[in-house]
C-alpha cells in the first residue's frame, strides 16, 4: 500500500522544510502511486522521455552520462527525498540517465499535472524551483571539485559531502553509514582512474580519516577530513520535499 504524503517518512527529518496541510493535501493529489524497484534498475535513461516524476522514498541511486566511447560522468548519487526526473519534464528529454543502487521505493506522480504547482500552489512551485537551483549550485561544485581540487582534496570533498547528508537523513551513526556504492563509481563521479581512487582511499585511510570498506563508510574526522577537501560548510541545507 502506497505511503500517504501525510505519513511520509521523510517529513520527520529536520532536513526537510516543514508543510503546510494545504501543501500536504495538494502533494497527495499529485501523487499516483510508488514504485518498487531492485538494484541496478535502470529508472530514467538519457534522452528519453518519461510520463512519471519521482521522489526516492527509500534506498539509493545513481545519476550519469555516457559518452560515444562508453566512458561513464556520474553527475550525483542519489539519496532518500531527492526528486528524479525534472529535467524531463522541462526540456522534452533526459540529459542523463539515472539507476538505482540498493532496492528503491519511488512516489510516483503525474508528469502532466506538474504545470499546477505554478497556478494552484505558488508555495510548492518555489520548492520546484529551489530544488532546480541547488541541482545547478551542486554541478557548480562538483565543476570546481573536477578542474581545481587534486585527487586527495576531490576524494575527501565528495565523502565529506556524502556523510554531511546522510547525518541529515539519520543514516548515519557515530560517523558510520551503510555506503552501498563502488569504487568505480566514485572514480566516475570525480573524474580519477580506478587505480588513482584505490591509493587516494588508502591514503585517507592511513590518516584515519576515512575508511570504505564492505559497503560501510567510516569518517572519523569530519571536521579534519572537509579542511582537506576544502569544504567550509559542514551543515546540511533545510531543503524542501516533494
């Protein structure tokens, strides 16, 4: 049975911008149902098409690029509260294709009916708009992080950023969470070799600063491990929820 929007699990983290009961009654209208996906699922592929938008309700997933010689940009991981598929509903098509990493459940709402946040709820449309603007604030970064950060700054700076968020969604405990990702995967994100993240890893492990290992990422330092990735803000933006 489909979650209701009032129950939404995702609405107890503080993380999340609190709503109104008009903005839950109106979410509940747009929503059409959830779907249950496995791992390596693919959910949206570039350049095409979907009716659907959706909302990660639980597990994660993966956003990426391929290139014509098959070399693979991930563009960002996916985590619980993160809207998929706007892109489409703007532009006509995908830029990229997006995949889940664990088992998922997806809200599921009505593509057609996205144009009603802009006449029906000018509070839900900022949040539309929000969330489009923090999408471009993060590539922006992650632009920087690729051309100016070297590969031990890089690695530090995207676990950093990765155990800042998952605190914010309560997954995370005494700087440990479940990280169910691939090396390879983050090798793609940051544009490194697998070999070169294998030693960058390596290195933060042997200043015990971070450690992945058997799907588990430990932070020991947040604090120590963000100066050296060049990360001033340690506290995870309040973001609003669709």
């Amino acid at each position: 049975m489909a979650t209701k929007c009032i129950n939404c699990p995702l609405r107890r983290r503080d993380i999340f911008e609190k709503m109104s009961a008009d903005e839950v009654r109106f979410m509940e209208r747009f929503k059409v149902g959830e779907l249950v996906v496995d791992a390596g699922t693919p959910i949206l592929m570039e350049g095409s098409n979907s009716p659907q938008l959706y909302t990660a309700l639980y597990g994660m997933g993966l956003r990426y690029k391929l290139l014509p010689n098959g070399k693979r940009q991930v563009v960002g991981l996916i985590f619980p509260g993160d809207f998929i598929g706007l892109q489409a509903s703007v532009m006509g098509e995908m830029g990229h294709s997006v995949e889940a990493t664990t088992r998922m459940t997806l809200c599921v709402f009505d593509r057609s009916a996205l144009w009603s946040f802009f006449k029906e709820s000018p509070t839900r449309a900022y949040s539309l708009t929000w969330l489009a603007a923090v999408e471009e604030h993060f590539l922006g970064d992650a632009l920087a992080t690729l051309g100016q950060r070297n590969a031990l700054q890089s690695v530090a700076w995207a676990l950093a950023r990765i155990i800042i968020r998952a605190r914010a969604l309560g997954v995370e405990h005494e700087g440990e969470m479940k990280f169910p990702y691939k090396q390879q995967d983050l090798a793609d994100a940051l544009g490194l070799s697998l070999v070169h993240t294998n030693k960058t890893l390596a290195r933060l492990k042997d200043r015990q600063l971070a450690i992945w290992s058997d799907g588990i990422l430990r932070v020991n330092n947040l604090e120590e491990l963000a100066e050296v990735g060049l990360l001033s803000d340690l506290d995870a933006a309040t973001r609003p929820i669709l």
